[in-house]
C-alpha cells in the first residue's frame, strides 16, 4: 500500500518581473515539470490555466518501528505531517482580470514528489483535462524515470485523452481510474504492449460482461500483461456470471494476478464457484496438456539457440580451444581427461550455460511436474496457490459459494506454500444475502484464513509466531475475519 500524503496550506508563488510576458520568461527545461507545463502550455495559446498543487509522499514506517515510538512521539493523523506547495502558473499571474473571468477553465493537477523532488505520481480529481494538457505533460514525463503512477478519479476521458495518456503507459506502473468511465471502453490500450503494469484500478467505470471477457482474453498467457499485472480491482460495475467465467478460464494458467476485487458487481453462485474451484484440483484438458508440451518444446529451443549464440561470441574470444599444438602431452589417467583442448572447451561450456540460465532461467509454466497429480489416467493441476486475495463482497452469493471456498482452503491447507504462491490469505463476502446455516462453515473458513496468515508469516518472518504455540494472534498480524468486514483488501 502506497504511503499516506498529507498536505498543509503553504503557497508558493513564481516570481516575475514586473510587466513581463510570455515571451521574455526564460525558456525551461522539461525536466522542470512544475515550469515546463504551464509555460508550455501558455506557448500553445491554451484557453485555460493550470494549477498544480504539489505534495511530499510520505516515508513509510514499519508497524513495528511504530510501536516501540513513544505515544508521544507518534504523530497525529489530524495534523498535517508532511508540507505542500502550490505552483500558481503564469497566466494567473498576468493579469488579475483574466484570473475572474467566469470563461477562463482553471484544470487542478496534483503533483506528487518524494523527499528528494522527484516526480512519483500525477493526480486528477474531478477536474476536467484538456487533450493539449496531456500532450504537455507527455513531453515533460519523458524527462521524469520516477513517475510510476496516474490517477484520475471521477473525471470521465474521451478517446483522444486515453490516446495521449498512452504515449506515456509504457514507464507507468500502477494506474487508477475509479470513476473514470472511458468513451468508446477502449480499455485495451491499458494493457496492450508496451504497457507494463502491475496495478489497474477500474473501480466504479460502468464494466460489463464484454468487458471483463475482454480483460481475461489480454490477461491470458503469453500476453504480456498476463506476467506483469498483480492487482486488478474492479468493484462497483455491472460483472455478471459471464465475466465471471471469463476471469475463471484465465486464472487457470495465470499465476502473476495476486489480487482480485469483483465487489459490488452482479455475480451470483455459479460465477463464483467457477473462479474458486480454478483454485483447487481440477482436470486437464487434452488442449491445456498440448499447449503446455508445446510451451515446453519452445523454451527448449529458444535455450538451444541461446545456447549456441553463446558459445560462438565465447569461442571468439578464446581461440585456444581450436589449437591443437600442444608443446607437452601428458598421458591422461583412465577414465580422466586432461588435455587443454578438452578442459578449455568445458570451461566455455559451463560459462555459456551459467550465462544462458541467467538469461533465459528455467521453464516455469503452471502445469509441471511439480505442480500437477495424477489420479487414475487423468492429470490434474494442484490449483492456482497465486491468488492470495479475493474480494467478493456486496454479490448475490449464497451457501453453496460458502461450502465451495470451505473446499478450496482445506485443500490448500494441506499444500506446501511458498512465499510466491501462498495461496489465499484474504477473502472478503460480506454484503451478500447469506443464510444462518452459513454461520458454521463461516467461522472454520476464519480459523483456516487465521492459519494460513501464520503459515505465510513464519516464511516472510521466520521469528514472528514465537511464543504463540505456532499461531499468530489476530492481535499481531490481523488475520481475516470471516465476513472480512474489519479490513481492507491488501495491495500486493
């Protein structure tokens, strides 16, 4: 979770020669983004002005480093921690007339910068952005290699603005655009190369169906996007079964997505049970044993090519392989091979199979041998372990959703977890109309989230469960209540 900004009333204003124009400020950089972009913008003749209002992030404090502060000495959430500055452009400047003109559009930009100035994140609030701003600010976003994240809440964009905004995907990380619905939901583009995200945000931007089957076709391996997005939060849209079933088909064979949120949407039992039972035992299908043979056979060969390219720069380099004058030869012993041509020629070996495991890695692919059981004749994949949230609150789920994630985590409590594929350690269905049967299955579901929340801790922090016969209290390490209605979703 990204850390708190807290912001103070402190102004800061450019100074300017008195009677100076456009014209005879000095020209800035582009790597000064809080002078270039209104100076560009003024260059272009734009009819509105640019406020930017620039605020410090926080640093962020350990709980645990948190806890051993004196009371005294912990701040306040009430009181501001951390100053920001407001960067008045120089149209205001130019003339107090122009400044209250009821026609002149003023476009709030909220800059945020760590302790350093370095430029982090660009935050629209409910203010509307004109096609030219953007295109300014992806002039000077190439100067800025620390801008990681876009927000624009409660501002809807136009096909033109998504398309300036896509100049600049391609060094963004996390985007959110809550409330933001897209003209055309041309939402592709988000995740389509050269795009690399590893957090999108659509929360409350009209989604349906097409466009949630939509979503699991780019989030399917080999897209891109299927190794690079961690969280997807798509709460309060129009989801039903369909999308539903779209994102269970993909969570299959993706295991990059660690977070799910589906709440407020219309998926009723047969959505979910669809998305749960992807992470449990389920059959392969002859398509998904094929492909994954195929996957196999392609990484074979893309390493043999690897391979040899290696080998030939090697021998380039050390000509002394191929020599075969020797001025001394020493008689080997049985079964030892000691000629220079031999060892020589091994030594390059092993240094282009180090170079080309460090390149390309080993195969990894969700149906191997280490992640799939055999019963009968018929293979079956251990489950997806890498989804470890999964928000399906304010739904129409009833008990047999209830019985099936009781299935999934008994299953996965008797799996071995890693630090990558824990398996789920939040789940979260409160708002759903849930009979009092419930109530049983509800309260196991709470002591097998609380036990896998301590499994996981005793990897991360191997010293963290002592003294609490092996389970971690929710005290310590808030563990997920079977409602899940005292925490929020985490952001992995």
């Amino acid at each position: 979770m990204n850390p708190s900004r807290r912001t103070a009333n402190v102004s800061v204003v450019i100074d300017e020669p008195p009677g100076s124009t456009v014209s005879d400020r000095p020209r800035p950089s582009p790597q000064n983004f809080y002078a270039f972009v209104p100076f560009a913008c003024a260059q272009y003749g734009a009819p509105f002005c640019v406020k930017i209002n620039v605020e410090e992030q926080a640093e962020y404090i350990r709980v645990e480093e948190k806890s051993k502060k004196p009371r005294s000495q912990r701040p306040r959430d009430v009181l501001p921690v951390h100053t920001s500055r407001q960067a008045v452009t120089a149209e205001e400047q130019e003339s107090d007339e122009t400044e209250r003109r009821s026609d002149v559009v003023t476009v709030v930009l909220t800059a945020v910068q760590d302790a350093a100035g370095n430029l982090l994140e660009l935050v629209f609030d409910r203010s509307r952005i004109p096609n030219l701003l953007i295109k300014v600010i992806g002039i000077s976003a190439r100067f800025q290699p620390q801008l990681y994240k876009l927000t624009v809440k409660w501002t809807p964009l136009s096909l033109t603005a998504m398309y300036q905004f896509s100049k600049i995907i391609s060094q963004l990380t996390e985007i959110c655009l809550d409330g933001s619905p897209l003209a055309g939901r041309n939402y592709n583009m988000l995740l389509e190369p050269p795009s690399r995200l590893y957090y999108l945000s659509l929360m409350g931007c009209k989604l349906d169906d097409e466009d949630c089957v939509l979503f699991a076709e780019l989030l399917t391996p080999p897209r891109a996007a299927a190794s690079s997005l961690h969280v997807l939060l798509l709460a309060n849209n129009k989801i039903g079964n369909e999308g539903a079933h779209a994102l269970a088909q993909t969570l299959r064979t993706n295991r990059s997505l660690h977070y799910l949120n589906l709440a407020g949407n219309r998926i009723t039992d047969s959505g979910a049970i669809s998305i749960l039972r992807t992470l449990m035992e389920f059959p392969l299908t002859k398509e998904e044993s094929r492909a994954k043979s195929l996957r196999h056979i392609q990484f074979l060969k893309q390493r043999a090519d690897v391979y040899a390219h290696f080998m030939k720069e090697l021998t380039k380099e050390d000509k002394s392989v191929f020599d075969i004058r020797m001025t001394k030869r020493i008689k080997p012993l049985r079964g030892q091979r000691t000629s220079p041509e031999y060892s020589a020629f091994d030594t390059l070996a092993q240094r282009a199979n180090v170079m080309t495991d460090k390149l390309i890695g080993t195969f990894s692919d969700p149906f191997t041998s280490d992640k799939t059981v055999v019963h009968g004749e018929q293979l079956y994949c251990v489950g997806n372990m890498a989804l470890c949230g999964l928000n399906l609150s304010y739904n129409d789920l009833r008990f047999p959703s209830i019985t099936c994630l009781w299935d999934v985590l008994k299953q996965q409590h008797g799996l071995v977890t890693t630090r990558s594929e824990p398996g789920l350690l939040r789940v979260r269905v409160e708002g759903n109309n849930l009979p009092v049967s419930c109530c049983e299955a509800l309260q196991c579901i709470d002591e097998l989230l609380e036990h896998a929340v301590a499994r996981i801790s005793r990897l991360v922090l191997p010293g963290i469960g002592k003294g609490t016969r092996g389970v971690t209290t929710k005290s310590k390490l808030t563990a997920n209540s079977r409602l899940g209605m005292s925490h929020k979703p985490p952001t992995v």
